[in-house]
C-alpha cells in the first residue's frame, strides 16, 4: 500500500518526500494481503538542491554560471540567464553562491498568478506599502554632510562645513598642532591659503583656538572642512565615524526599511537563511586617504569598495547576525548587494557594462564623501569598467530597495528550470 518510516524523528515533507538527516533511513513496505507474492521497483533519490544546479551550470559550457577567482563561488553572468526564484512568495534572482554553500538571492517582485517572474525596472523593488513608506524610494540616509553617514549602522557624527575662500583671508594654517588647557596651536605656520601639508586652521589671523578646524578637500572657491575639540586631530574623527568597536549603534534610514519589510513578510522562512555576510566596507583605498592625511593633497579619497575585487571585508564592515562570523549588528539576516556583486553578475561590452535592470536601486557600498556629501554607488547604471562616471549617488537622493537574501545549504528546489516563465520553485513549509 505505500513505505513507512521506521526510524523515529524523521522529518517529513509529505507521502512521498523526507527531509535527509545524517545517519540511515530505514522505510519498511506496507502491503493489502500478506499471502500474496508482490514486488515493487523504484529507488529512493536525493534530492537536487540549487546549489549543486548552479554549480553543475557552472561546470557546463552551455551554461550562464561561472567560478569566481578563488573557485569557490559560482555566479550568473550574462544578462538574462535562468536564475529565477519563487521564494516566500516572492520572485527572486539568483546572484551568486557562498562560502558555505548558500545561494545569494536578489529580490525581484511579485511572482505573476501563474507563478511567473517577468518583473523588471519598478516592479522588481519594494513598494512603498511592503515598506512602511509614502514613497517607492527612498534615501540610503537621510543626511549626507558626515563621513558617518556612508555607514548602513553608525554612531558618532562629525558634520562638514563649507567656507567660501575669500581674497581677503589672511588666515593661518599648520601642519599639526599642540593642545594644552583646553587650547589648540597650530605648528609650522603657514598664513594665507592651505595647501597639501597644512589641513588646519582656527580660521582667524592667530594660531590658537579653542575649536579646531580640519580642511580635507579645496577647490579654487571653498573649503570643505570638520571641527574638532578636546584635544582631537582628523585620524581621531575618522576613527569615531568609521572604525572604532562602537561604530554600529545607529540605524541608517535603508536599514530600517529593509528591517520593516523584513519584519512584517520573512520572519516565517528565517530558517531558510543563512548567517551570511553583508559588506559595508568602510576602508580607504590602496592609494591612500589623499585629504583626510594631514601629509597629502586636498583631493578626494575614495573607499576600498570603490576599487574592490573582493566579495568579503573586515569584520567591523561585515554585517551578520551573530557575531561569531562577522559584527553581530543586524537583527535579520537580510542586507544590499555590494558593489563588487554588481560587477560580476553583469556583462561587458567593450568599456562599458550594463544592468539589465533599468531603475536604479541602493548597494550597500560607500564610495567616498565629495565636498561635503557623502556617496553611495547605485545599482542600475552604465558606467565605465574603471569605476569613474555617475556610479554613485549622495545618500540622501531617494532611490528604489532590492533587499537580499541567502537561502542556506542544502535548499532544493520542486519545480522549475530558471527561467522567468518557470522560475525554481523553493518548497517551505514556514519552519
């Protein structure tokens, strides 16, 4: 009539389908009538999680997967490959694999009435109502004038000012300074403009003040500054903004809309997910800070994002719900693609790459704070293979939300092959 389980605390999905353990299953025939010879054919056959389809794609040379350089991820990369996604009721697309053999997923809509993910541009994003609010877009942070706010969590703020340069200045800058009762002194006096060794300045015709000012970009009409006090210098304020424990205390303005959404549709297929990790990768370039060192040009400096090759970051920077695999600050395990994620999964075409997507929408990458706002690249655009063009965006400019997930090893999938008329279809049971 049909197999029982013998063994005790099997999990199972249905009649004929069983969650696989790690030790033997042992399933018994049951039959009508005992005095009748009877025989049965058939084979009980693992099942084909998405990891190993992606990874037998990638071994296929008809396929839309390859190796990343170190041969441990697997991702899609061409511009309309088989990687759709129904999952928790969402169309997702498949982005690339993990270190641990979870699949990064990319959300990408509502599935259609007859299970289909043809969704693009706007479609494919929040909405304002999944998100708690009034408009389709919104800001990655709502304020721009602080390094801090290149952050997806951050904490102390030091704002940046503008000066107008005027012909008539005759103030002093130093190159560094001494600090005694509640008192800064400039030291190597120079008078009249800043330049590439002289950052500080009390904006007066003397060399003290109580209330230092620190130049990190000029051009011919402004400088673009921060204050300091107590005694602090410019490596002290970076360390406040970018890399001290203390950093991640305070919620960006995308993290708690991606935490609303989250909170009120995925917390049911949490157990799907892995613990994976989410960069916001905060360090400077190789080149350098440029104006944030006292000892360099008045130019930008851009973060290690910009240039990055890399799919992984410090721990400060590596978003993650326990802290044992990165920093322990989110809450959910859901983040933003990076910037490096977009760079892979999208093809090139001579010195330009495309997305196919044509609505911009937030990465979780900073670029660099240019005069005095902060930018974070975009996701969406054409820009060149180089990183240079309008890649990246002040933060508080309101753009679309493509949150992103991981399902954890050993997911399958029930139906489908990929493509957007019949994406893989992710069984759950809201476990």
């Amino acid at each position: 009539k049909g197999w029982d389980i013998v063994n005790e605390n099997v999990e199972k999905i249905n009649d004929d389908y069983f969650i696989m353990g790690e030790s033997d299953v042992r399933i018994k025939g049951t039959w009508s009538k005992l005095d009748l010879k009877k025989s049965t054919n058939g084979a009980v056959e693992e099942g084909w999680t998405l990891y190993k389809k992606i990874k037998s794609d990638a071994e296929s040379s008809t396929g839309d997967v390859k190796k990343y350089a170190d041969n441990i991820y697997y991702y899609y990369f061409v511009e309309n490959p088989n990687n759709n996604v129904i999952f928790a009721n969402y169309c997702w697309k498949i982005v690339r694999t993990t270190d641990t053999g979870g699949v990064k997923l990319l959300y990408n809509g509502i599935p259609s009435s007859d299970l289909k993910c043809t969704n693009t541009g706007e479609a494919s994003s929040l909405t304002a109502e999944q998100m708690g609010t009034s408009s389709n877009k919104v800001a990655y942070n709502t304020k721009t004038n602080s390094f801090a706010y290149i952050g997806y969590m951050y904490n102390t703020v030091y704002d940046s000012y503008n000066y107008v340069i005027n012909e008539a200045d005759n103030f002093k800058y130093g190159n560094s300074f001494t600090y005694s009762n509640g008192k800064y002194k400039l030291v190597n006096v120079v008078s009249k403009n800043a330049d590439a060794t002289h950052h500080y300045t009390c904006f007066n015709e003397t060399d003290e003040c109580s209330e230092i000012s620190y130049i990190y970009h000029a051009n011919n009409t402004n400088y673009y500054y921060i204050k300091l006090n107590g005694g602090k210098n410019a490596q002290d304020a970076l360390n406040e903004m970018l890399y001290n424990d203390d950093v991640n205390t305070k919620d960006s303005t995308i993290k708690k809309t991606i935490d609303t959404w989250y909170s009120k549709n995925m917390t049911d297929y949490t157990s799907y997910l892995e613990d994976t990790e989410w960069c916001n990768d905060r360090r400077f370039g190789s080149w350098g800070k440029n104006g944030w060192d006292p000892n360099k040009e008045l130019t930008v400096a851009y973060l290690f994002s910009y240039t990055s090759g890399s799919l992984t970051c410090n721990k400060l920077d590596r978003f993650t719900v326990n802290s044992s695999n990165g920093n322990g600050a989110l809450t959910y395990p859901v983040g933003l693609l990076t910037r490096t994620e977009q760079s892979i999964i999208y093809t090139f075409n001579n010195d330009d790459y495309f997305s196919p997507i044509k609505e911009f929408y937030w990465s979780m990458s900073p670029a660099y704070i240019f005069w005095d706002k902060v930018r974070i690249f975009r996701i969406g655009d054409r820009f060149s293979y180089d990183g240079w063009g309008d890649g990246t965006i002040p933060s508080a400019n309101p753009f679309f939300v493509r949150p992103s997930v991981s399902l954890t090893n050993g997911i399958e999938y029930s139906a489908g092959d990929g493509s957007a008329n019949s994406p893989y279809i992710i069984y759950s049971n809201k476990r």
